[in-house]
C-alpha cells in the first residue's frame, strides 16, 4: 500500500513517533540538531500555510466588496506555499511520511527489502542532491541578474529559489543522515524501526488491534 504525511496526523502524534537520536557520538548530535531544526521549520511551515490563506481570502474580500484590485496576494501565497513545502521535506522524511509505493515489501524477503530500501534512499539522495545543486545555481543567476518576476507586481526570483535551495539541502541532508544511520546500524534504523505518519501508521495500528 501507499502512504503519506498529513498535518493532523503529525499534529497527534506521539513521543513514540518524534525524532530522536538513536547513534552516539557526531552522527547522534547532528541528528537531533536536525530533529530540533525539522521542528521549527514544522512550525514555520504552518504559519505559513495559514499566512497563504489569510493573503487569498484578504484579496477576494478586498475585491468583492471594496472593488480594489491587488497585484501582489497571488505571488506572496505561491512563495509562501513553496517555502513550507521544500523546507518541511526534509522533516516529513524524518518521518518516513513522503508518499511511496510498498507493494513490494511484503513480498520480498527480510534481507532483500533492507537492500531494496537503502538503493532505494540513495537514489533519492542523488536525485534530491542534483535538485538542491540546480536551485543554488539559479538562486545565484537571478541574485547577480537581478531577475524579477514577469507580473505586475515583479518580486525578485531570489525568493522562490533560495526557499528552493535551502529545503533541497536539508532535505539531502536528511538522507545522508538516514543512510549513514541505516548502514551504521542495520535496516531498521533510520526511521524505519518507528511507527510511520500518516494513513499506513492508521492502517497498521488498526490491523494490529
């Protein structure tokens, strides 16, 4: 089945299901700065969402009954969408809480899944790393370009692709974390010994009952 992360579900979840370090020494240290980090950017993240609908239902009020038309409501909500989107990735990996496919797992034997898992969590890594080196090199071309956006209102486009930037990095981050964990530790480390976020943690705590 699949899974995914949701806000309520994180909202109620408990200790058990909190990020902690689970390896001594530097790798244990950096990772509950990480936890602590992944946290506040949690918290930011849903400011900003709410931020986003505030601005929009501000503009369709302004509009409606004021006949005043705004040109920046739009551009605010999309970065401010984008910024809780890429800077809380790296904290719904903590939780195992991005949507994946787990058709094969109960299919392939114990050793054969762990392996699957790691390759899996490295190509990830790789992917996500070539992203965050993209977002830098077009974070720096429109800082010394001055690039704007096409709209009336016309924000700079160092915005949108440093939020870009900055959540790709943490997010490659997490998963060097993860995978030094998980080949420090075996393949129920790194997230995957702790019950998940989301509708496979509902779907699992109720088959166990």
């Amino acid at each position: 089945m699949s899974h995914a992360f949701d806000a309520a579900s994180a909202a109620a979840a408990g200790p058990e299901t909190r990020a902690a370090p689970r390896a001594p020494g530097l790798l244990g240290a950096v990772e509950a700065a990480m936890a602590g980090l992944n946290r506040l950017i949690l918290l930011l993240g849903g400011l900003a969402l709410v931020a986003a609908c505030l601005v929009l239902s501000y503009s369709v009020a302004i509009r409606y009954f004021f006949k005043v038309p705004t040109e920046w409501q739009d551009e605010t909500a999309v970065f401010l969408i984008v910024g809780a989107t890429f800077l809380s990735a790296a904290a719904v990996q903590a939780r195992r809480g991005h949507v994946a496919i787990e058709a094969l797992t109960g299919l392939l034997p114990a050793r054969v899944n762990a392996v699957r898992l790691f390759l899996a969590d490295l190509v990830s890594l790789f992917f996500v790393a070539f992203f965050a080196w993209k977002s830098w090199t077009l974070l720096h071309e429109a800082w010394v370009d001055g690039q704007i956006s096409q709209s009336t209102w016309g924000p700079p486009l160092w915005i949108p692709y440093s939020l870009m930037a900055v959540g790709m990095t943490l997010l490659s981050l997490q998963f060097v974390l993860q995978l030094a964990e998980a080949a420090a530790r075996g393949p129920l480390a790194a997230g995957r010994a702790a019950p998940k976020v989301g509708l496979g943690a509902d779907l699992d705590r109720r088959t166990a009952r």
